[in-house]
C-alpha cells in the first residue's frame, strides 16, 4: 500500500507569497495530522482531523495558517502571505481511527520562504 | 503540562558496540509511548510502540525497549548498532485517551566503521 504522500517535497518562495502544502493520507486512515519541524522547537502538531473535521487547530501558530480537508484523501495547509520564519519542515501524518494505532508520516515538504 | 525529554542531543557509537537512548516523559498516567527513527530527507518511521502489558517492547531493525513506570523511562536499546543505523531518533509520548503526540527534540546517531 502507498503510505502517506506528500507534495511538492520542496517548495521555495518569495515572502508575502501564498503556500499551498498538500498530502494524501493512506487509505481507510480517519486520522490526519500535520506537523512542522525546525531546528529551534522540534516537531509541534498544528493541527488533526477526524473524518475531514478539525478537531485540535491550537497549535497552529497564526491567522496566516490554516488547513483544510476536502474529503477522506486529501488535505492542505495553506500559508498567507508567507514570512521567513516559516520556514520549515512539514510533515503530514494519517493514522487508523484506533488509539492503539500509529500514526504513519509522509516524507514532508521542506518550506524554505525567502 | 506534559512534557518528554531526550537528554542527549548527539551520540557517538562504533559500528558493532551496543546502543541505548534515553527517554523521560512527564505524565500522571501511563501514556502511548513510541520511538521513531528519520533519515536525512526523510519522513519518521516507527521503530516500536507500547501500549500495556509486557514493558519490554521489540520492534522492527532489532531494537527494543523498555517502559519503567518508576523511572518513567522508555529507553530504546540495540545490542550491536549498524552503520546504517545513523539516523535520528525521536521519542513520542501520547496521553492516554488522545490522538496528541508530543515529541523529544531527538538524539541524533553517528555510526563509526
């Protein structure tokens, strides 16, 4: 089964400019995260969903950010306008609708807004 | 708050010796615990979880690791490390009943041949 894809795996942009991240979880998975990593504060959740509901949006730094779930086999982050300092890594992750169940991470896009 | 601390940023090992990293986590209860490992370039893949029962965990690569509730540890350990081991590591602690990871800032493994 593909896992967790995410694109584009790089993306480089001027600042002010609209970001659009995009990821498919792995099918039948009703859970769906993104993440975004860096040096200074490591991988922090920005927000999940459940069958394409937010659930947990708190950890999405600010107004500029904001995430969508158009149905169960994709899903975006948006960035507007784009700063320096968000520049980053991204993951997305997917997880079965289980407790006990893992969450299964995409390769990331690697964000850098200059 | 819930916290998990991974108290070594870097670690130096030879190809063959032995390997344990280590692992805090700061929760009334027993949490979800997991170790992930990334490549450069790369997403996390999961080397091992625990739930329950049996404290010592194995999982995939040979490593293993084991949950003490009285430490509130959960060390993960490999017997004879690879050079394709280097890599790094995080540590995830997910509050019983939540879907919320909280993640170590890593340890980050060097492999000498």
């Amino acid at each position: 089964d593909a896992g967790v894809i995410q694109s584009p795996r790089h993306e480089v942009t001027e600042m002010g400019q609209e970001v659009t991240l995009r990821c498919k979880p792995i099918s039948g998975h009703d859970y769906l995260f993104w993440y975004r990593q860096t040096m200074m504060r490591g991988l922090e959740l920005l927000i999940y969903f459940n069958n394409n509901v937010p659930i947990d949006d708190s950890g999405m730094p600010e107004d500029r950010f904001s995430a969508k779930m158009p149905n169960a086999s994709f899903s975006t982050l948006k960035i507007q306008p784009s700063e320096p300092r968000d520049s980053a890594v991204y993951f997305c992750a997917s997880s079965p609708g289980l407790l006990n169940q893992p969450q299964h991470f995409g390769d990331g896009t690697r964000l850098s807004i200059l | 708050a819930q916290s998990v601390t991974q108290p070594d940023i870097h670690i130096t090992v030879s190809e063959g010796a032995s390997l344990e990293l280590r692992c805090n986590y700061s929760y009334g209860a027993t949490p979800y615990l997991f170790w992930y490992v990334q490549s450069p370039g790369q997403g996390l893949q999961l080397l091992l979880k625990y739930f329950s029962g049996d404290t010592l965990v194995q999982g995939i690569k040979g490593f293993e690791a084991e949950f003490k509730r009285s430490q509130s540890s959960f060390n993960l350990r490999k017997p004879s490390v690879h050079w394709s081991d280097a890599a790094e590591y995080f540590c995830a602690v997910a509050p019983s009943g939540t879907y919320k990871y909280i993640f170590g800032t890593g340890t980050r493994l060097k492999v000498l041949a």
